[in-house]
C-alpha cells in the first residue's frame, strides 16, 4: 500500500480520461450558467434509473453520518437529500476539499500574471520574520501542488496536522521541519497546500478568501463560503473551508464544464485539466474505488467503473465529477470526534457514489 491513503485528513481527486465503460459514453459537458438557481429534474429526465436513485438515497441514509447527497446530471438537480437535521443552509466544513479550491485558485493566478509560473519559489514570497533555509526557499509552487515539497510529515498515520494547526505559528511550524532530497517523493501534507495559499495571498495583495470569492467563487454563483482563520492574518488554506451543499455542487460543476459558466471563462480550460491529469504512475484502490492518483491537489482514477477526478476531504467529504456521465456528485459527513472510524465512514460516503449514483446513471 502506497504510503498516503488510509488516514489522510483530508482529499482530492482528478482526470478527465475518456472511458471504455458503457455507461461513460456520453458527450460534452451540459453547459449551464451557475449564477443562476439549480434547475430541477426527475431521475428519469435526467437519465437516471429512478430505482436504482432510491437506492441510492437510502444507502446514504443508513450511513449514521452523512449529512448531505446531491448529484447534478446533465446540468439539473436530481437529487438533493440532507440528513441528520442538515438543510439547504447548512455550511459543511469538508476539509481538504479546500485544496482543490486553492488549486483552482492558484491557476487563476498563474493566468492573470499574478503568479509568475509553476517554477516561482517559496522565498519570492516568504521572508522575515519567517526563517527559511536554503530548501525552504527553494521549494516550487509546482512542487506545493503535487504534494512533493520533501518536507519530513506524517498526517496519514502521525499526529502532525493536529500539532500544526494548533501551534502558533503555521508557517514557520513546517519550515522547521527537515527536508528530503530530490527526487522527492509524494507526502501528503496539508501544511505545505496552507503555505501554498499564502503564497497566493501575498501575490494576489489580497486575503485569500477575498481573492478565491472575486476570481473564482462569486463568478460561479457561490456565495456560502467561510474559512477558518488561523495567525497572522491568514486562513487554513489545506484544509478549511465550509460551503452549503449547493454551492459544493455548483463547484463540481465548474470543473464539469471545464471552468466556464454560461458564457464566462472562470478558470482556464487548460488549467482544469493540468490539475485534474494525472502526474504520479503510481495506483492505488480506495474502497470501492480503483485506479486512484493523484495531480495537482486533485484525486484522480482512472477507473473502473469510470475516469473521474474528486475532491476529498477527512472523514468522508467528496466532490465527485465523472466527465463521461455528464455528472457531479456531492456527499458530506459530520466528522468531528471521528477518530479511528474516519476511514470507514469515508469508505462508506464513496461508496454511495461509486457503487449507488453511478450505476443509476445510464
């Protein structure tokens, strides 16, 4: 087992591969605009199996503790259940799912000039007070992006993300941590996707949740977004955000619809697939889900039973989009106070999409 998987706090995923399964067959993206309110349809005009979308509902229900499905096909609501007495203003606090955003969000800044390219370095953007060392000034956005900093870390198995975010200093708390020689390999930490954010602050001008809601969240018609802050003026860029289930759709479906809404490009198409491609050989099955990998704080598979890319975060919060079905997924989890049953609750959240809203869509 490749060293990332089981407990990681929290996750993304990508790729937008065409598909030998039947069922992954379809055409482009519908196109909606994603400022204006979610337009409703029937499993069955939407192409979804009514019965077997029941189903699925109710594989959902019986996980103690989810506490939100929604899918969008074809560009239309058709299914929206909240559980555990969540509503349509709940904001869920889905952790990790915050790197995709901030993935989404650096490419936006690439593309507008306030970032000078995938090579530019920590210490272009990271002094005094901090204390950097020769590697620590070294390490590359492209680097923050794939997970592959070096930094020595443990948050899969290890207590390291809670003793980074409790500490007083978030930035300098990895810094202080050693690093690994290149090559590098892929070490997942949600310290160094934070540092990534305060990077794009500090290149913006702007806070980040400021900059993320004018570049990218407001443009796509979502409004619910909170972060949580942390020192120093910033907020918890690995693994902190909190949105209402329909506005984490509308998010799914951005990525859908290759970055654009209606007719406004938000995110560059070629970004959207730069961060949803694969940039790892290796492999890995997440029950139920095979073919998993990794690309820019994007979960990718390759399948079966499709080619998608997710966002994940701890204890069972997923973004799920599958090009060739035409379909965004959503299911969140209360997690808090999860412990050593967070990966099984994770388990069980996937597997209501793989093996319950997937097949229903036909």
């Amino acid at each position: 087992e490749l060293p990332m998987i089981r407990q990681l706090r929290v996750f993304v995923g990508a790729g937008l591969l065409c598909c030998a399964c039947s069922g992954d067959a379809a055409g482009p993206a519908t196109m909606i605009d994603l400022a204006q309110p979610w337009t409703r349809a029937t499993p069955s005009a939407a192409g979804m199996d009514p019965e077997l979308t029941t189903r699925a509902v109710s594989a959902a229900a019986s996980v103690s503790r989810v506490r939100a499905l929604l899918v969008a096909r074809h560009g239309r609501l058709v299914v929206e259940q909240y559980f555990g007495g969540a509503d349509t203003t709940t904001r869920f606090d889905v952790r990790s799912v915050t790197k995709s955003i901030v993935s989404a969000v650096t490419g936006i800044a690439l593309s507008r000039g306030r970032l000078p390219g995938l090579a530019a370095t920590v210490g272009t953007y990271i002094g005094a007070p901090d204390t950097l060392d020769p590697g620590d000034s070294a390490v590359t956005i492209a680097e923050l992006l794939t997970m592959t900093s070096g930094y020595q870390w443990n948050e899969t198995s290890g207590s390291d993300y809670n003793l980074w975010v409790t500490s007083p200093n978030r930035i300098q708390f990895l810094l202080d941590r050693a690093q690994t020689g290149p090559p590098r390999p892929f070490t997942y930490n949600s310290a160094a996707v934070h540092l990534l954010g305060v990077l794009v602050q500090r290149a913006a001008g702007a806070p980040l949740p400021e900059f993320t809601d004018s570049v990218l969240l407001i443009p796509a018609g979502i409004t619910s977004a909170i972060w949580e802050p942390l020192d120093s003026g910033t907020v918890n860029g690995g693994s902190g955000i909190a949105l209402t289930g329909r506005d984490l759709l509308r998010y799914g479906q951005l990525l859908l619809q290759e970055g654009r809404s209606g007719d406004r490009q938000i995110i560059p198409a070629d970004w959207v697939h730069t961060m949803t491609a694969p940039h790892f050989p290796w492999r890995q099955t997440v029950r139920p889900q095979r073919g998993v990998t990794y690309g820019y704080l994007w979960w990718v598979t390759d399948g079966p039973p499709v080619h998608a890319f997710f966002a994940w975060g701890y204890g069972g919060q997923f973004v799920y989009i599958a090009p060739g079905l035409d379909l965004v997924a959503v299911v969140t989890t209360e997690w808090a106070g999860l412990g050593a049953a967070a990966p099984a609750i994770a388990d069980s959240a996937l597997a209501v999409i793989v093996e319950g809203v997937l097949p229903a869509a036909r």
